[in-house]
C-alpha cells in the first residue's frame, strides 16, 4: 500500500499534466472569443471538422457567434465568421499574425521541404518580377505555344468530314491546362535530345501526360498529408509519388530542359545561393509545381462546365471571344496559321474575366490561416477588441462567409456570368451587405501577405484555354441535363473544388 500511493498519485499528475498539455483545462479568459474545446483531449473537434467542415462552421455559428476559438488537432483556432472583421486578419502587422510560420509547417507536411525560414521572400520576389508586368507577358506567350499544341494534338483537320472526339471534361479541361502549365514554367525537352522540332513535341506531349497523371495520384494525397491521416500502407503510396516528383523535378533534370521560365530560374538559382542542399531544392520544385498547377485545372473544368450548362453565358463569352478575334484581323482556317492571342487581346475581355471570379467564387475554398506569435488585441471593424493567445492561430473561410453569403451575393450557388460585370464593361466591384460596402467580396486568391502571385498568369491561362477552346471547336456535352456534379468535401479549405464524377462530353474542329 505504502508503495501503491505514490505510483498512483504519479499516475495521477501525469495524467493531469499531460491533459493541460493538450489543453484539456484551458479556460475563457476576459476578452476572448467564446472557446469550445471539443470532448477528445487535444483532438478537440478534429474529426467533425473533417467530415465536413462547412457543417461543422456553421454549427459553431449558430452556438458562438461570428467569432469563436475552436481546438482542432492540437491547435486553438480562432474563425473569424463576419465579413466586417476580414480587414483586421489582412492588415494586422506580420509580426504579431504571421503567415510564414504556418506555410513552413505545411510545406514540410505536403511536400517535405524542411525551410531554413527565408525561402517565401526570395519566391515573393521572384513571383513580382516573373508572373507579374513583363515577366508575364512572355510566361503567357509561351503557354499559348504549348496550350496550342496540346489542344490540337488530337485534331486531324478536315473540310471534309469534322469527327467528333469524345472524353471527359474534367479529365480534359484538367490535362491540357496542366500540361501546357507545366511546361511553360518548367520548360520542354531540349531540342539536342530527340533531333528534330517534331520528336520533341511528340516527347514533351507524351512526357507530360505521364506527369499528369502521376500529379493526380499525388495530389489525392494532399488533404491527407495535411491531416495526417494516412494508414502505413496508403503513407507509403504517397511518398513515393511526392519522391517521384523530387527525382522528375530535379535540378540535374532541369538542367537538361529548355525554355525554363525565368520564375523556376530565378527561384533555382536564389536557393542555391542560400546553400540550400540539392535534395532540398528538388523539393521545392515541387512546391512550385503543386502551387502553380493544382488549383488552375480544377478552375479550368468548372468554368468550361458553367458556360456550356448556361446558353447564355455561352452566347456572351462567344460572342466577346469571336469581336476580339475579328477586331485582331485573324480567322481560324483550315490549314491556316495558328491563332496569336496576344496579352493586350486577353486584356479587352470583361465578360470572360467577370466568368471567371464568378467561377472562383463559387469554387474556390481556400482557408487563411495565421499563427499568433504573441499575446495580443485584434482590433475589429465594428469597434469591439478580441484577445489572442500567442501560439493559438487566426483564421478566415471566406467561402462560406463572403463568396456564398446571400445577402453579398443574391441567389449565392447560381452561377451568372455577368455577376462581376457593369453594364458600361466596368469589373464590378460594389458589393454590399446590411447596406455597407463589402471590401472582401470574393477571395479566391486569398489576401494581404500571402495572397496568390500568380494570379494574374492563372487568369490568363483560363482565358487562354476558353478562348482557343471555343474558337477551334464545337463542343457539347454528351448529356446536357445532367446536374453539375456534386464537390468532394475532402477538398474543402485546400484551394478549388474538386468534383465527384466526371461529365462526358464531345468535341470537333470547326476549321
Ligand atoms: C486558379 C488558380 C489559382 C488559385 C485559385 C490560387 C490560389 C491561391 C491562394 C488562395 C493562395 C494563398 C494561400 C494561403 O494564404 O494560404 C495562393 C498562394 C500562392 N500561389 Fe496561387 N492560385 C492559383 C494559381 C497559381 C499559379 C498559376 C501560380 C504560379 C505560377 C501560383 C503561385 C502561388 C504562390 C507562389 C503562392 C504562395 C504565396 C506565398 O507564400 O506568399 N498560384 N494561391
């Protein structure tokens, strides 16, 4: 007995001391947010926000308010739900909410990559001068040339007799966008290898099919990465496509490409300097492949799929895509030149752009997060103060309290492709709700310090993919009343929807 005691009291405050670790007895202290803690010691309401976290947010909603701290797998998380509270996440000083801390932590989560702190200025910088001004014109010239080419493949043309192709639009949309993605920034086959124009075409067409579909295999993988969920045996599978992608994006392999944009040149060359190891920047490339890749074709497939399920929308864009055609004095004809769609002609496009921020609105659900790195007062719009904890996080899912909230955006899940279009030819950009102006109204690039820099070459391939798309082919899809297709929750809070099953539809030249 003399014995049995202190064990069991050992046993006592080791159980007491590891539950306050996993803050098991955390309180509500005054000023902040309501707290629910979950029922599972650190776990807290893991599994419900996985299942479905839109579910899950809006239950919080409905119990806490528009504010709330939530423990989610170790962490405190607090969601700001109220539009008006948006400013006071973005502006906040980065010491105090700070992005970088977050990203390293999901980059080596996902991709592996162990940072030594420095790497997302160097990218920022990098991304500035190459997918922005400039650096953008010549990246959108040569996805063009690539985008080209790979929706021609296929195509034998014909004055005769114009054969319908068939496949799925995801699978299609997804592909090609891909592909002419990847090689645009990650350059082709050099011309030494293969000997002449025609085999390296033919080696870049094959080689990046194979990419493709071993990024979708990775890509599958990434909420569970994220999550930390994977069985040993699924673990497996996925580090070895993430080590396929080391080895196919390595520098030694680079080395051997050309036309490798000046953003991986540039980014390559930064981190070498840094005396970062090469098995390290391998990873990075892949960072660079999944930001620049996994969102675009998804977006790609549901803004094709919008304008052929809306004849409205398909007559607009058509018709704006057919006066910039005509106004530029270039035809499609059979045996002609290719097109030459030109940066200024992507730019006279306000019906396609307002297409294209409806479709991100309605398909894009990334959540923001910033770490809180010290004790400190957020102080919100509407006048009130929320404390922070230091070591807790701050977030924004601004889908579900922006992009799909009815009072911003009426009959929020119909896609109108006029949405964010004035009928002078204006963007649209006076949203309102309660009768005051909603400065975030739709954030499918994020926002403030970590808002997406590549967006402006992401909306160029789109347009790009629609333009020559409609241009060069009639396309239709092979069961039109076919609803849309039902969005994988597990994707949700990790960039644009993914859909539950494919739509099949046809396609054929029109030269
Ligand atoms: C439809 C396509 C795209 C969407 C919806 C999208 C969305 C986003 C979002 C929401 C973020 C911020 C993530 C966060 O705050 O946690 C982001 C970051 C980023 N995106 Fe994009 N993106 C797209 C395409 C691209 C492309 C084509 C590139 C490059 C060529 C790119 C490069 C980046 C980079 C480098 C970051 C990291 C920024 C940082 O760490 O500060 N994105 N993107």
């Amino acid at each position: 007995m003399t014995l049995l005691l202190p064990i069991l009291l050992g046993l006592l405050a080791f159980l007491i001391g590891g539950l306050y670790l996993l803050g098991g007895f955390r309180q509500r202290q005054p000023g902040e947010p309501p707290l629910d803690r979950g029922l599972i010691p650190w776990l807290g309401h893991g599994l419900e926000y996985r299942k479905d976290k839109m579910k899950f947010l809006e239950r919080m909603r409905q119990k806490h308010g528009n504010v709330f701290t939530v423990q989610l797998g170790g962490y405190f998380i607090t969601f700001l739900m109220d539009p008006f509270l948006f400013g006071a996440f973005v502006k906040e000083n980065r010491e105090r909410l700070d992005f970088n801390k977050y990203a390293i932590q999901l980059v080596h989560q996902l991709f592996g990559y162990k940072s030594s702190g420095n790497e997302r200025q160097m990218i920022t910088k990098s991304s500035h001068n190459h997918l922005m001004g400039p650096g953008l014109e010549i990246l959108t010239l040569s996805m063009m040339t690539n985008l080209q080419s790979l929706l021609l493949k296929n195509v034998v043309p014909s004055s005769v007799q114009k054969t319908w192709i068939e496949d799925n639009l995801y699978n299609y949309s997804y592909n090609i966008i891909f592909r002419a993605g990847y090689l645009s920034l990650f350059g082709n086959v050099s011309h030494r290898s293969e000997g002449s124009l025609e085999k390296d075409k033919e080696k870049d067409i094959s080689e990046s099919e194979a990419l493709y579909y071993k990024f979708c295999t990775f890509d599958r993988f990434i909420p569970n990465f994220a999550f930390g969920g994977l069985k040993r045996e699924k673990k497996r599978e996925a580090e070895t496509a993430r080590a396929f992608f080391w080895n196919a994006l390595s520098i030694q392999k680079l080395k051997t490409r050309d036309n490798v944009s000046k953003w991986v040149c540039d980014v390559h060359q930064a981190i070498m300097e840094m005396g970062i190891n090469e098995s390290m920047v391998d990873r990075l490339m892949l960072v660079l492949l999944w930001v620049s890749q996994a969102n675009t074709g998804p977006t790609a497939f549901w803004l094709l799929l919008f304008i052929m399920k809306h004849p409205e929308a398909m007559a607009a864009v058509k018709g704006e895509v057919d006066k910039v055609l005509k106004e530029s004095g270039q035809k499609v004809l059979h045996g002609g030149p290719l097109i030459d769609l030109t940066c200024e002609m992507l730019k006279k496009m306000p019906i396609l752009d307002s297409a294209v921020d409806e479709t991100l609105r309605l398909t894009a659900t990334p959540t923001l997060i910033r770490a809180v790195n010290q004790d400190m007062t957020l102080n919100m719009a509407d006048g009130c103060k929320c404390v922070l904890r230091k070591g807790d996080r701050l977030a924004l899912f601004p889908y579900m309290v922006v992009q799909t909230d009815p009072e911003i955006h009426p009959d929020p899940h119909s896609f109108k492709y006029d949405r964010f279009f004035n009928p002078d030819g204006s963007k649209k950009t006076d949203f309102y709700k309660a009768g005051k102006k909603v400065k975030y109204y739709n954030m499918p690039w994020g926002a403030g310090v970590s808002m997406c820099p590549g967006r402006f070459f992401a909306n160029n391939e789109l347009k790009q993919f629609i333009f020559l798309t409609l241009v060069y082919f009639e396309i239709e899809l092979k069961n039109p009343h076919d609803e849309v297709p039902d969005t994988d929750l597990n994707r949700k809070g990790f960039g644009v929807n993914h859909p539950l099953k494919d739509m099949p539809f046809r396609y054929r030249p029109r030269f």
